[in-house]
C-alpha cells in the first residue's frame, strides 16, 4: 500500500508511519513544516487546496494526523483550530476522493465527548464537547464521516486516548515532570492531581492506524484508549520513583479537561484492537530513553 | 445601541436590520459581496480577521447570520462551509472580544440536531448532525459559546426554523413554488412530499434577535421555531389554492434532511419569545407580494 500520514512533525504520526513501513508499506509523510528528523517529509499546507491535492497522488491509505493538536493554541485561537482541524481535513478529504483513496483515517480524540453522562464512554455516548480543541476536531470527524455517508468516500475515525512514548512534545506532562525531576526540581501537579487519563502507548495507538488500514471496515468511529486510567499525582509519583524529587500542588488551569474513562471494545470487535503496552513498563522505557538521549 | 448584522446579502439579516432600525437602534449591515439592495452595506470577507476586525468599531452588539446558508453549496463544499462558518465565526468573536461587544447573537439551526430520539426536539437533546451544513453551524455554535464560557464574551445562539418571507431566494422551495404556479407549471414534490417544517415567519425571526439582544441572557441556545408543521405536499397544495396549478411527485434527494419537531418553549421563557405570524396568513401575505412585485 502507498500510505500518506499527514502531521509529520508532530509526536504520533512518525510512529505511525513507522508501523506501516515495518509492514512493507510505502510511506508519504507530509507536514506544514520542515521535520528534522524526517527529511523526506513534504512540506505542504492542506489548508490550501491545492496543497492538499498534490499530496494525494498515488495514495491508496491517508492517516489524517495533522492539524492543531495543542488545546492551549486551540484555546488561544479557535480560528487557527478550525482552520487546520476543519477546513484542513475537508480539503484532503476532497483531494482523496477525487483521486481514489481506498481508506481515509482520520484521528480524532477522546475529548470529543465533553461532560460525561455515563462512564465508562463508548462511542454512543454523546459528544458535547466545550473547548475549542474538541469541538474542531469533532467537526473534522463528522465532516470525515459525511464523506463517507454521502460521497462514498471509506472513512474511519479513530477516537485516540492520550498518546505518550518517545518523541513527545516539550511541553507534554511527560517531558515536563522528567525533565523537572532530571534537573532536581519539584514536580508541580495542577489542582488535586486527580485529573486521570488512560494514556495509551503510542505503539499501541500505530497499531490502531495498521488494523483500521487492512480491515474492510468504514463509516465507523472507535476509542483506541488504553484501559488502565492514571492520575496525574499517580504520574508524577512513578516519574520521582525512577528519577528521585519532590511533588508539589498548584492551581488549576482555565480549560482543562476533566477526567472520564474511555470504552474501547468496539475496536477490539471491529478490528481487533488492543492496548498492549502496560502503562509502568511504557513509562519506565520513556524515562530510561529519556535518560540516556539527554546525556 | 450599535448593531452589526452580518449576511447581509441573505434573506433573513435584512429583515434583522429592520427590526433593530424600527427599534430606534444604529445598524451597521455588511456582506461577502456588494448588496443591490443595500447601498450601505460594508463588503468584507469576515474569514479574513483583518476585516473582521474592522467592522466591529463602537459596535455594542453584533447579529451573527452571515457565512454558507445553503446546504447544497454545504455538501458540494464543507470545506467552504467551514471556512465560513467556524473559522469565520471564531474570527468575528475575536474581533467582539477585542472591541468589547456586550452581546454576541450567533444563528445557529435546527439541522444541528441529526436523527430525533425524541420528539419534540429541545436544547437538551443530542446534536448529531451528519450533513456539512449542520455540522460546521454546529461547530460554529460551539465555538460562539466557548468564547462565552471560556472567555467572558457574552454569546446567545438562536436555533431558527426553516424561516419564509419576502426577499426569500430563489432556490427556496417557497419561490420555486410560486414562480412555477405563475407560468402555470406543475409543483413538484421530492419523495412522499410528507416531510415537514415548521416555516417560521421572517418578522418572527427578526424578533427574537431584537430580544435576544435587550436581554440580559447569555451562554444559552435557544430554538426559534414556530409550533406549526407543514409538509412540503402541504405547502404544495395552498400554493397551489392561491396561484391554480397540478402538483407532481418527483424522487427524493441525497442529502435533504428529515422532519422533526422543535419545542421552542425555552425562548419563550429565557426571552419571551414566540412566533405570532400563522402559517396561512404569513404565506398568503408572501404569495400576494410576490404576484405584484413580478408583474
């Protein structure tokens, strides 16, 4: 298969386009901008039509990874948001259309749900979502899947848990709480701490992207979270038992999205998916990769 | 007060204006493109900030209707319908959180719903929308009320009916209708022709905005639709009691959207709001019109 994955730059599509290269797939890689470590990477702005329509040449699988994937700039400028998350992924959906893609994943995000009516959320659960990150990038997921329901375009959106694994961004919680604790520093956790995720090892979310490429599956939308739910208190903890310092409490931030658990067995039924990687052992390697490539 | 309406160029922002002017209230009226009727409309390109920006100097309240109205262009084009609507939302409320506008009046739809699980629809009931014009008003919607949430700018979203009146374009069942009653012409009606709308008088449109607007309510949505529903075979026949012509029955097309009814008591007690212009009176009224003004 020839694979476009769009949002090179960013911390989970490489892992992405990794895994489908691991299968023998040839891979196109593309980002707004220049990638350091990847300098086959397209320099290409799917805002722009055109741009988009360039990328798509020869495609058989578009993993739609791009976009504003900071809730704080999407918080700071909504219009940047959808722009990229909205007007972005309708013009690589047209661009893909028009030259016969066989498969378009599009990435979503658990934070598309917003207050929870009931937990654990399965993908029946409604999706209110309130901040400008999660209400752009729901409006790409049910743009994407009107391609599908509409124009005939397959599609799959894959509602992804919080990624973490090597090649996170700097101002990840992750990078922040090894980088505090490598230095000696308090590791600062905001509110109660009780803020829970179920990070999910980002090579567990590329096999996602794999499975959802090679089944037959469309007009669909999967969680792809893994089950073990960790506080943010839980994740500094296990950073200052790897890498001994001090925790400390702040104010909450404005905008910050509050802990819900996440249902992903309609993945495992759909297409086979399942979180493999134990959240201690995914984040001992991290700090360890950590640890040796700051040296 | 210092009014700004937007889409102006559309059936429904005139009629807005009216009813701001008659209050005694200063409108500033401006569109995409130049308005025939409308010599003082502003032209500007409101997905553009700059010019957003620019049109909300001294401005105490802004009626947002302007952006991609039509769902054909919708389907045709989500990616335009999101520039329009999402990204050029975000960039008005940009420009009225800077400038200090104390009211914020987005026009939202009741197509943002999807698929009733109950009926009739309220504020409460999921939004699900699966066509791009839903979608990106929906976004749209959000976006508004996130600004007023997250960022203090006080923001009302009106949920309008399926609104009829004089100046209605072309393309509106309403004039096709009547156009083809005048050249003696059949009324063709798509599928069982049973699908229903609860057509809300313009005027009654026009006033919930003023409402809205003198109101201290903000951070809420409300549906403006009036209670009745007329099925387009419905309307089919008193077009065709008033103007004598055959009515025919054609397939159904891809993409419209199906029947519901809207509840629209929560503008009734929010802002005292509620449609006064019966059905038949309100058509008639538009088909006399419409006969003078095309001879």
């Amino acid at each position: 298969m020839n694979v476009l994955v769009t949002g090179a730059g960013g911390f989970v599509a490489p892992h992405v386009a990794n895994a489908f290269r691991d299968a023998g797939d040839t891979v196109r890689t593309t980002d707004a901008r220049p990638v350091e470590a990847d300098s086959n990477s397209i320099t290409a702005d799917f805002t722009d039509a055109e741009q988009a329509d360039r990328l798509m040449d020869g495609i058989d699988v578009v993993c739609h990874l791009g976009g504003v994937g900071d809730v704080y700039l999407a918080l700071d400028h909504p219009e940047e948001a959808a722009l990229a998350n909205v007007v972005g992924t309708a013009n690589l959906l047209n661009a893909a259309k028009s030259s016969g893609v066989s498969k378009f994943i599009y990435t979503s995000t658990w934070e598309v749900y917003g207050e929870p009516e009931y937990q654990p959320l399965d993908e029946k659960h409604r999706c209110e979502p309130d901040h400008p990150y999660g209400i752009t990038k729901l409006a790409g997921e049910r743009i994407a899947l009107s391609y599908d329901a509409l124009k005939g375009q397959p599609v799959v959106a894959l509602r992804l848990g919080t990624a973490y694994g090597t090649g996170m961004r700097p101002n990840s919680v992750f990078s922040i709480f090894m980088d505090k604790a490598r230095r000696g520093e308090s590791l600062t956790v905001q509110g109660s701490g009780a803020q829970a995720r179920q990070f999910t090892h980002v090579s567990d979310i590329a096999q996602a992207f794999l499975l959802a490429a090679e089944s037959d599956v469309r007009g669909e939308v999967m969680n792809i979270v893994a089950q073990e739910s960790i506080s943010i208190r839980q994740l500094a903890e296990l950073v200052a038992e790897e890498i001994p310092t001090k925790i400390e409490q702040v104010p909450a931030r404005t905008g910050d999205v509050a802990s819900a658990t996440v249902n992903s067995e309609k993945a495992g039924k759909l297409i086979g998916w399942q979180a493999k990687v134990d959240f201690r052992t995914g984040l001992k390697a991290l700090i360890h990769h950590h640890l040796d490539s700051s040296q």
